[in-house]
C-alpha cells in the first residue's frame, strides 16, 4: 500500500485560531518554535528552530492551535523555501499583524546550513518599511537568543 504524499497544498491554515487582542496598546510577541520538523523534498526529515515576531492589532495567535498547525507540517514534503512562505502567508492572513516577521534557521544537512526570513515591513514584501531594526541584522550572526 503506497503511502500519499501531502505537499504545502495540503497545509491547513484553518488550524490556525485567533484570540482577540486585549489591548490597543503597541506590544511586541516573541515566539520560538525550537522543534520545528516537517519531510524536506526528498521525503527525509528536516528540523529547524522558527521565531516569530508579531505585533499585533485586532488579534493574537493562539498558542495551542499555533503548536497543532506546527504538528500537522510534520507530514508535509516541501522546501525550506516554499514552507516559510507558505507559513507566513498564512499567519498574515489569519492574524492581519501590524508587523510580522519569521525566521527558520535549518539545521545541517550534507554540513550545509540555512537562514530564511520573511518580514512584512519590507517593501517587497508589501510593507511601509516603518521598522528599520532588521535593517541592521543584514550581517547578524545565527545565534538567536529570545
């Protein structure tokens, strides 16, 4: 019996859930994601550790269904390169931050590391570019504390 392939087409965003903001005050949320595994495109196992930035508006990530969309990725065999996008996209459309950013660094394979991030304050992406601090880590190191 041949086991079905699940790809980024198969994520479902509707785990995502939303809490209302309890303030209108400007805040920031850090969030990390040290055990991060999803299938890599030739269907092996990849881990990596993601950290969220989010600044709100109307609504705030739900922790628990964030931990149940992250389970649901193990089974998805995609690139690191589509995934991030495909996560972001779908944080900013349930969410609607005032500002998101995401960051996924891989671990090694084959003694090659990598860095992704995407953040909806650059003006590829959308963004108004109101935030100048990730201009600043253009050189920064892979250590990221939280």
């Amino acid at each position: 019996m041949e086991q079905q392939v699940l790809t980024y087409k198969d994520i479902d965003q509707s785990i995502l859930k939303s809490l209302p903001n309890p303030t209108g005050q400007a805040y920031e949320i850090k969030i990390k994601i040290p055990e991060f595994t999803f299938l890599g495109v030739k269907n092996q196992p990849d881990f990596a550790d993601v950290f969220i930035t989010f600044y709100p508006k109307k609504r705030i990530i739900e922790l628990k269904s964030l931990k149940e969309y992250v389970h649901h990725l193990r089974n998805i065999t995609v690139s690191y390169e589509r995934l991030i996008n495909v996560f972001y996209d779908h944080l900013v459309e349930v969410y609607e931050p005032e500002r998101i950013r995401v960051t996924m660094i891989c671990n090694p394979r084959g003694g090659i590391s990598s860095k992704l991030t995407v953040d909806s304050d650059w003006k590829v992406r959308g963004g108004d570019e109101k935030f100048s601090d990730w201009k600043n880590n253009l050189e920064d190191t892979w250590q990221v504390t939280m």
